[in-house]
C-alpha cells in the first residue's frame, strides 16, 4: 500500500518504520520535512526520558483539591494564561470527568498497556538501525521532598510493582551516591531501574528520520489543510490534492483540526512545557532526576543538560513567558549543585498534544477506516513512539492489533 503519514515528530518516524517494515511505500508530509525546534515541536525538543514507569493518569480524584493550589503560584507547575481560561472550559470538564476512581482506573490499565511494552519496542527499533548509542539504560530518580511524599510514593510503587515495573523505595542517601549533585535537602526516592533516556530528542528524531529515509520513505516538505475520505483517501496541500491507500494522521496537537473535519471532534489541547538546555555541559548528572513534588526534571542528555516540565494552558498563538523557565531553573538550583548560570543556557517552550484522559488517540477515523489517527501523546510520546506505531501498522493492515486498542479510540469522546 502507499500510506501517508502526515507529520515527521517522533510518532509518524516511528510509524514509518513499522510501515516500512511491512512493505508498503511511505511518505512523511512535514512542512519541516521533519520535527523543528524553532516552532515549538515537542518532538525536537522534549526532556529525552523513556519514562516507562508513568502509570497513572494526571487526573485523579484529589486533583480538584491540588490544582488551585498549584495555580494560585503563577510561576508554578500548573498555570491557565489570562483569557484561556474559557476556551479551556470543556477541557477542564472533561478532565474532572476523569479523575473520578473509575475512570483513573480505566486510564491506569490503558496507560500500562503502553508504557510497559515502550522500552522493549525502542530498543528492538535501535537495534534494527544500528541506533543504540542514542539510548542510556541507567535508570531515572524520582526525588521526594518530605517523609509524606515518601509514604504517598510508596503506595505508587506498590501499583507499579503489580503492574511489573521494577521499583525501590531508596534513601537520600543512595540517590546521592547515584547522583552526587543531588543536595541534601530530600527524604527519599523511587528509583526506576528500567527507565532509560536518550541523546537528545532533535537527534534521535532526526537519526529515525533519516533511517527511514534510507529505507525507501519519501519525504514532502507540504502542510496538509484538509484530508477527504470520499473515494480514496486523500490530502489537500497547497500543492494539490494527494491520493493514497491509507493515511496516518501523527500531526501532534496540529492534528485536532484535521480529525475535526473528519467529524471527529476530540478535546485536545496543548499542555506548553519550558526547558533551559546547556550545550556541551555533560557529566554534571548522569540520568533522568524529577522533582516529583514539583512537576519538572533535570535530564543528562548527551547534548547537554535539560532542566524542564511545568504545564501551561495558553493555546498555541501566546508567546512563551520564559519567567517560567527561569523559576524552574531556580527551584533546580536548590536540589542540584553547580548549574551553569541561567544566561548561558538555550531556552524552549514546547507543545504537548494532551487529551483530559492522559490516553493518546489510535485508532481510525470516523469517516474511513483507512484513515489512522495517532496523536496525543501528551507527556509521553516520545516514550510510547514505538508501541503507537506497533497499533498502527496492525490497523493498516487489517489485523487484531496485538493488545486492546479500543481505549485509544477517537470516538470515545
Ligand atoms: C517540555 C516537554 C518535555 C517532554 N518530555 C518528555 C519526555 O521526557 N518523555 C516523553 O516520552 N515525552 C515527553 N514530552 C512529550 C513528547 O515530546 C510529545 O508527546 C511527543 O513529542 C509528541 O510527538 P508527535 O510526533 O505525536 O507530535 P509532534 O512532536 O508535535 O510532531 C508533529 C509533527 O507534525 C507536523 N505537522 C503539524 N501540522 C501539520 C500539517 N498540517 N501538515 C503536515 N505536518 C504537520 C509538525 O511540523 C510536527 O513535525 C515532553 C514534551 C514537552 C513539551
């Protein structure tokens, strides 16, 4: 079959991949030809963590108590921007809708179905294109502030045992001995043995899209305005209309209009991360380090350092409000010594293609089911880029996918 995949970032490269690997021809459509820093693309510019031990949805049912909180601090980890609150209004609804216990248990099955076939998947694709070096199989640190959070992080380990993630509750102490610039200011951590990071998201995403260059793909540097399912599935660019045997939609938070004028109207939305990297600096930490009570991460990501996280409602169009990047960098500076100083790192502000429910949409369209969506990803879609893609090249072919799908659905909103 010819299949087009419309986008380039981590979803529709892993995807190439999987296509290629069953014989049909591909084509990546990409304005950028593949994922650009420059606008925001979450794939060129993510904290690079294989984060295989997120289970849990971010809905749950205390968030109603522990968002305003978090959003009365303008600069913490969870903020709207002045004149989003509205348009984020059936969002949020559908948020609160999923954090009652059902529902977070439904999101939690879904969510370990993924993310614990996510590492074997990435590294079977390393392997293939002689890509290893690109992933660091040393474990990520969660660190915790207070005896309570340790408590709180012990009942998470417990589900996280069950569902077969290797965890240990550690002492300040062993995290320290791991990580030597973590200062003494923690009463604990969960360390993740099998989670891994990667050299960095802009060369790695750029090292599979080459592969599948390499393999035979096609790239067209075009911007898809519209996708048709009457006769043949097809794409309206400003080059014309393209036809195709099957089309994958992997557009990142772009794809929510795309799939709307297929009539499937999904409840995306982008949840904008900030990062500060520091070029050449290496050798400061050694794994992925969250701060798990204040929702961000330093990364050692062979480019560099990466400090970044937070949350930040605002649409697409606001600029990005890099005070938030500086108070991450700040907080990190209390648990982490000898930074670099703040002006000579590269700041970023990125999109995260989010739905209420923390599950990404797989599955086919409304309109045809040679149409694909695979978009969504939210906080983990560089870490869930190969198992997407797995589900996909199943439903292209036709085939029972090789685990339940039906939570990914589009049509479940
Ligand atoms: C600050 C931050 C930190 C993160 N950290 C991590 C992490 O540590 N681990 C992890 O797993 N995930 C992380 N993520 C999330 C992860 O980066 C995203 O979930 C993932 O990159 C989404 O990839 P994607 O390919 O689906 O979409 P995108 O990366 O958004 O790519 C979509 C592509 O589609 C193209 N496109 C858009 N519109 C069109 C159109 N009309 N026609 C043609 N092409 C189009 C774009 O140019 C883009 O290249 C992080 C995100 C952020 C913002």
């Amino acid at each position: 079959m010819h299949v087009l995949i419309i986008g380039a970032g981590i979803t529709g490269t892993a995807t190439a991949h999987a296509l290629l690997d069953e014989g049909h021809t591909v084509t990546l459509i990409d304005p950028d030809g593949s994922a650009a820093r420059e606008r925001g693309t979450p794939s060129a510019g993510n904290a690079g963590w294989i984060a295989t031990a997120d289970i849990l949805p971010l809905a749950h049912p205390k968030i109603v108590l522990e968002a305003p909180r978090m959003l009365l601090d303008p600069l913490g980890p969870l903020a709207i921007r002045a004149g989003y609150l509205l348009p984020l209004l059936p969002w949020l609804a559908r948020f609160l809708w999923a954090s009652r216990p059902s529902a977070v248990a439904a999101s939690t099955r879904a969510l370990i179905d993924l993310q614990t076939r996510a590492l074997p998947a990435w590294l079977a694709r390393a392997r293939a294109l002689g890509l290893e070096k690109h992933i660091h199989r040393k474990g990520g640190l969660y660190m915790l502030d207070t005896p309570s959070s340790v408590e709180k992080a012990r009942i998470e380990a417990k589900a996280q045992r069950e569902a077969g993630i290797n965890v240990d509750v550690i002492s300040l102490d062993e995290a320290r001995q791991m990580e030597p610039a973590i200062r003494d200011v923690f009463a604990g951590a969960l360390f993740h043995a099998d989670s891994a990071h990667i050299s960095d998201p802009l060369w790695l995403t750029t090292a599979l899209f080459e592969a599948a260059i390499a393999r035979g793909a096609n790239s067209l540097p075009a911007t898809v305005r519209a996708l048709s399912a009457d006769g043949k599935p097809a794409v309206l660019t400003d080059g014309g209309v393209i036809e195709a045997d099957a089309i994958v939609l992997a557009a990142g938070i772009w794809s929510r209009t795309l799939a709307a004028g297929l009539g499937d109207k999904t409840p995306l939305d982008t949840e904008r991360g900030y990062n500060v990297s520091f070029k050449g600096v290496t050798g400061l930490t050694s794994r992925p380090i969250a701060f798990k009570d204040h929702g961000f991460i330093i990364n050692a990501l062979d480019s560099g350092i990466r400090i970044g996280g937070a949350v930040e409602f605002g649409g697409l169009k606001a600029k990005p409000n890099h005070a938030r990047t500086r108070a991450l960098y700040e907080k990190c500076s209390r648990f982490i010594s000898g930074l670099p100083d703040f002006g000579s790192g590269d700041v970023w502000m990125g999109f995260r293609p989010s739905l209420p429910d923390s599950l990404p949409v797989i599955g086919p369209s409304r309109a045809s089911p040679r149409i694909i969506y695979a978009f969504g990803h939210g906080h983990l879609g560089m870490t869930q880029s190969h198992v997407t893609a797995g589900l996909v090249a199943d439903m292209i072919a036709g085939r029972k996918t090789s685990f339940d799908a039906t939570p990914f659905s589009a049509q479940r909103f």
